[in-house]
C-alpha cells in the first residue's frame, strides 16, 4: 500500500507537457506519467551533474528517497524510449498520481 509524502519536496520549474515520437499521433499512442520529483531528480543527477547527496539536500529529502526517484525516473524513460510511449510531465502533487493509479492510454 502506498502512503502519502510526509515531505514537501523541492522541485525544478519546467516548461513543456509532454515528449513523444514524431509522427505518432497521441490517441494512438500509450505514454508514462513522469513525476515532478521523479524531473526533478533526472535534472540534478543527469543535467546538473550533481551527486546524490547534494541533489538530496537541493530537494530537501533523503539520499534514499532521492536514490528512488532517480531509479523510477530512468525505468520510466526507458520504457518510453524501447516501448515507443510517449513521455506526460505532470506537475501535480504526487498524492493525486498515486490515487489515480498512473493510468495507461491505449
């Protein structure tokens, strides 16, 4: 069972709602939910550069739970990339994410 967050993270500002394969109109299309957290994470370990450590701090969570966000992250743009999804950034707050379930669009 999930819980919710007992942290309020701290995350990047990003621009831009989704990322899919040209040509590929989105009805036809599945797609991967990616988390504020889990951008946020891609953007200070892979972007940035940053050890976890100080990406953790930066965020104001645990080394773990960075460690986590960033694992999730890569499994999901993975999976978008050798599953030909496409990739929804969504900035809401990852309690309504876990109630919906990620939903899968056919």
């Amino acid at each position: 069972m999930v819980t919710k967050r007992k942290i309020q993270r701290k995350c990047v500002d990003f621009d831009g709602n989704i990322f899919k394969p040209q040509a590929i109109p989105m009805k036809d299309i599945e797609y991967v939910n990616l988390t504020k957290e889990e951008i946020t994470a891609i953007y200070y370990a892979d972007y940035e550069g940053y050890r976890q450590v100080k990406s953790a701090e930066l965020m104001g969570i645990s080394q773990a739970s960075f460690s986590r966000d960033l694992a999730i992250a890569h499994k999901k743009i993975a999976s978008a990339l050798f599953d030909v999804k496409a990739l929804l950034f969504v900035k809401e707050p990852i309690e309504k994410l876990q109630e919906e379930n990620t939903k899968v669009k056919k």
